[in-house]
C-alpha cells in the first residue's frame, strides 16, 4: 500500500461524520488564509512607515490604523476557528479511535478458524491497538497541522508570484528541497522500515505466546532462554531501525540548513531589489514572514511525512486485517432459521483445506431428530472436520448439509450456531467470572436459571464451595479450575443455551475415571431430547449410540448401530479390539 493511499483511506475513515469533518476542514482551511495574511499586513504597516515622510500625522496613524484594525479582525476570526478545532477535532478523533477499533475487534471475530489458525492473536492484538493509535495521531494532525499546510503549498504560494515573483522562486526553491529529500529517504528506507514493522510483530507474537504458556515455560526452566531470544529479536529491530533514524535525521539537517539559506537569500535579494528600486522594505518584511511561516509548514509536512512513514507498514497491516474475508460468507437475503427439529443430512460432502490436504470425501449419512449419532476412527480421520462443517466453521467445496431439510448456507450465522450447542475437550473460558461463563450462550439468563443448570452438570456444589460462588474469576483459559469442573461448567453452559443439536468434541477425553463417571452423568442429562453428535473414544459412548459413523482417511467406511458393525468384522470391530485392548477407539 503506497503512501498517498494509505493516507487517503486514512481520512477516508472519517465518513462516518463527514459533516463536522467538513466544518473543521472549512476552519482549517480560513486559519491558513488568516496565517497567510499576516506578513502582508505586517509589510503594509512598515511600508506605511517607510513612506510616512510628507505625510500628514493624521493621514498616518489613519492608514495605520486600517491595517492593524484589519490585522486585529484577522485575529480574532483565527482565535474563533482555534476553539472551533480545538474543542471537536480530539473529540471527533477520540469517537472515531474507539469506533475503529470496535470494527476491527467484530471483524476479527467473524474471521473463520482458519484464519486464526495461521495467525497469533499477540499480533493481532498489537495491530489492533497500534494501528488505531496511529490512526488517531494522523486524523488529530489533519485539522491541526496538514490542511493548512495544503493550502499554504497549493494555494498561498502561488499567490506570492503576484506580490514578488522573483522573490516567490526562493520560496518555490525551499519547496523542492525538502520534497526531494523526503522522496529520496523514503525510497532508501522504505523495505527497512517493513522489516522493522515486521519484527515488532514478531515481538508481540513472542511475548503473546510466552505469557500463554507460563507453566510450560517454568516447569521446563525455560525462562532464561525465552529472555534471550527476545533479547535476540530487539537487537534484531534495532540493528534495522537505526540505519532508518539515521536517514531521517540527515534529512532534518539538510532541511533546517535549506531553510537558513532560504532566510539569508530573501534577504540579499530582496536588498539587491530595493536598491533597484524593484521591492519596497514592506515587500522584503512580507516575504520574511512568508518565509518563516512557509517553513513552519514544510517542516510539519516533514515531521508528518516521517511520522507516516514510521506508521505506513503498521496501517498496511490494520488495513490488511480490514481486508481479509472470510471463507464463510453468509448470503444478503440469508434465512432466519428459528428453532429447529434436529434432523441431520450430510450428502455427498468433501473438503479439503487450504494446503491442498484432502480432509473429508464423499460423506453422506442422515441423522432423524433426537437421535445420538457416534463418530470414530483414528486421528484425522476427518470426525472434528465433518462437526466443523456442521456449525460453519469451514463450507464444504463439495455436497451440501441440510438441517430440517434446508441447506446451512442458505441461512444467517446467527441463526445456525443459536441451534447448535458444543461441549469442547478442552471447555475454553473467558478470564471472567463463573457466571458470566455460564452466560454466553444466554446472556439473559437469570440466577436461578444459572444454578439449576449448574446442579443438572454436577457443577453447583464446586462453585459455592468457592466463597466469591458464581461471582469467583475463573483465571485466563480456566486455569483455576481442574478440567472436570471446566467440562462441568461447559456442559451447564450447553444446558443453559438449549439448544437443540449437541456436538460433544471428545468431552471426557482428559478426565481422570471417577471425574468422568460425574461428567457423564451430567452429559447423559444435557443429551436428553437433543440430536447428538459424538467424537467417541470409549466404548461406554458408542454402545449407546443410535448410529455409529467408522470414518477413516476423511470417508465413511461403516455406519450403522453398534450391535450390527460389530458382527461385520470390519474396521468397527478392530477398533473394538484395540478398545478391549487397553487402547482408546480415537
């Protein structure tokens, strides 16, 4: 993303409120004017006293007095667009930060899986908050600083070729300088600076990952080594970084130089043209004027250039996530699919991921309402992939899934995954409290509601053994909690949303035998009435399964009951073989 267009899309954000946005701009732009004016009031005051000698008193402090009567009233207009700027444009900056940002933070979220797969949420943290950072300096600097700088660029200068054109090169001539010299920096530094961008991420990613993994690093004695290779990576930034900084500064030093010579040069040639009759002592004032406030522009056109400069390779990632959409896309006239039957149909459905790897076949099975449905067979066997394709979290390349008969693409999202209720192997928890947990499902739901899903899980006895109760702060990812209160608390969480097509991920998979004993009677409750999706490993599940799907390298190779696939002497009964072998059937 180039300069010029990352900026443009840049104010471009500022839609939202264009009209107050305007009005700042109109301020900005009447500041520029009044700035402008200044020196050429200031040169018709001293030209009136070059030339007060003949005169009359009267007619002297008469014309005097017009001009600083005007230059009072220029004043006072830019005291009134000061306020005007002053008192909206942080606001307005403020309200569009934080509306970016909330944007960012909702589409992020309705990114598929995939995405987040590939990509740490440390970076996306740090693009987030940085990027809207960013976004929040240049807005504050457009009214503040670039319109007027604009105006005096674009529209003012030229105006001085009417006054003094031969002075008017001088100031044209500083112009040209301090725009080669950006031009010529950015081109020599603009791969450094993305690298530098790039390791900053890298930075967010490995403290992100380091501080998510605090007892995998301490048991391991790690702490050391992650210090130093962080340590390894700011040198890295550094060792980047410098050479840019350098750059730049010698950019600032040429420029306060060419603004110095600038300064002298009016000054010689404007003596050089009085004595010629050519420019009165008024005229080499204004210019003066001219000069320090054209120099004030040009060097917050730099600072601004700089500053952008440092910030282009973290708004071409903020603007990068904007981009990104999702796999899943859900139609414009999407149906609402209120409360469904439960009624399952997978026909003829294949996917396969972005590697190229091929992760279900031709699956086809049909589930009726209420039913308890099974899935085995090993690792990658296409089960977690096929309950994925359920709930939307990939779409299909191939077939389709119909649920009472409609097609999951043909309805909203929303819709869809308010029917459908996941218990996780590893029940992930917000850093919030237990009750807020239970809730998100079902934000509405009351403090009864939450406890008599708590006792149906098994779980209310443990959280008012806590003395905060349903109030305790689970700590980040539940790690205050054991992982059977964890599957206890999802499974409430399950019952509170009611909803009417379960997936249960391995539930039990990471519990000791008596913990699981509780949470199975806890499941046997949630399964009640529901159709049910089962990733399996003990036998306990599949005998009381309504069908068993056998899925082996992202096929169905058996279906049926239990009883039946054991006396085919298939892939079912090896791996029933393996299970009464002391092995898992997943």
């Amino acid at each position: 993303m180039r300069f010029v267009g990352v900026y443009r899309r840049v104010i471009g954000l500022l839609a939202p409120e264009k009209s107050l946005a305007m009005v700042l701009a109109v301020a900005n732009l009447l500041l520029a004017g009044l700035q402008f004016l200044e020196p050429v009031l200031f040169g018709r005051v001293i030209d009136t006293l070059a030339n007060a000698q003949g005169l009359e008193r009267d007619a002297i402090w008469s014309r005097s007095f017009m001009f600083l009567g005007i230059w009072g009233a220029v004043g006072l207009l830019g005291i009134g667009a000061n306020i005007l700027v002053a008192l909206h444009a942080d606001r307005m900056a403020h309200r569009r930060r934080l509306a970016t940002m909330a944007g960012f933070f909702e589409h992020v979220l309705s990114l598929p899986l995939a995405y987040h797969a590939t990509t740490h949420s440390g970076r996306l943290l740090k693009i987030m908050l940085e990027g809207s950072d960013n976004l929040f300096g240049i807005w504050l600097a457009f009214f503040r600083e670039h319109l007027a700088t604009f105006v005096s660029v674009l529209v003012l200068l030229p105006f001085t070729f009417l006054l003094n054109w031969r002075l008017a090169i001088l100031l044209v001539g500083l112009l040209f300088v301090f725009a080669g010299l950006s031009a010529i920096v950015v081109r020599r530094t603009e791969e450094a600076q993305s690298d530098v961008q790039r390791s900053h991420s890298e930075l967010a990613e490995r403290v992100g990952d380091a501080l998510g993994n605090i007892n995998l690093i301490q048991s391991f004695v790690r702490l050391a080594l992650e210090v130093q290779q962080l340590g390894q990576l700011i040198d890295r930034v550094l060792r980047a970084q410098y050479p840019v900084l350098t750059w730049w500064a010698v950019v600032t030093v040429l420029s306060h130089a060419a603004s110095t010579l600038t300064v002298i040069s009016i000054f010689l040639l404007g003596t050089w043209l009085f004595l010629g009759g050519q420019a009165s002592v008024g005229d080499i004032v204004t210019f003066m004027g001219f000069a320090t406030l054209l120099i004030g522009r040009l060097e917050q056109a730099m600072a601004f250039a700089a500053r952008l400069f440092f910030q282009m390779p973290s708004l071409a990632e903020f603007f990068g996530v904007l981009d990104t959409r999702s796999s899943v896309v859900e139609k414009p006239n999407a149906l609402n699919l209120g409360r469904v039957a439960g009624e399952v149909e997978f026909r003829n459905v294949g996917l396969s991921y972005g590697s190229g790897k091929r992760a279900l076949a031709d699956v086809s099975f049909h589930v009726p309402a209420g039913r308890i449905v099974a899935l085995v067979g090993p690792t990658g066997a296409g089960k977690s992939s096929a309950m994925a394709l359920l709930h939307r979290l990939w779409d299909p390349q191939e077939g389709s899934i119909r649920i009472d008969g409609i097609d999951i693409r043909d309805v909203s999202l929303e819709s869809l995954r308010r029917n459908i209720g996941i218990v996780f192997q590893d029940s992930p928890m917000f850093y919030r409290t237990i009750a807020e947990n239970l809730r998100v499902g079902r934000p509405d739901a009351t403090d009864e509601d939450l406890a008599a899903a708590a006792r149906q899980a098994e779980a209310h006895e443990f959280i008012m053994s806590h003395p905060d109760g349903y109030n305790a702060l689970v700590g980040e990812r539940g790690r205050s909690l054991s992982g059977g209160e964890r599957q206890r608390l999802a499974i409430a969480r399950a019952l509170l949303k009611d909803p009417p097509i379960l997936i249960l991920d391995e539930a039990t998979s990471a519990l000791d035998t008596v913990t699981e004993a509780r949470v199975q009677v806890a499941l046997g409750r949630l399964m009640r009435g529901r159709t049910t999706f089962v990733i399996a490993h003990r036998l306990s599940t599949v005998r009381h399964a309504d069908l068993v799907l056998v899925m082996d390298g992202g096929r169905i190779v058996e279906q049926g009951s239990s009883q039946e696939l054991a006396q085919k002497g298939g892939k079912f009964s090896e791996l029933l073989a393996i299970a009464k072998g002391g092995e898992e059937l997943s």
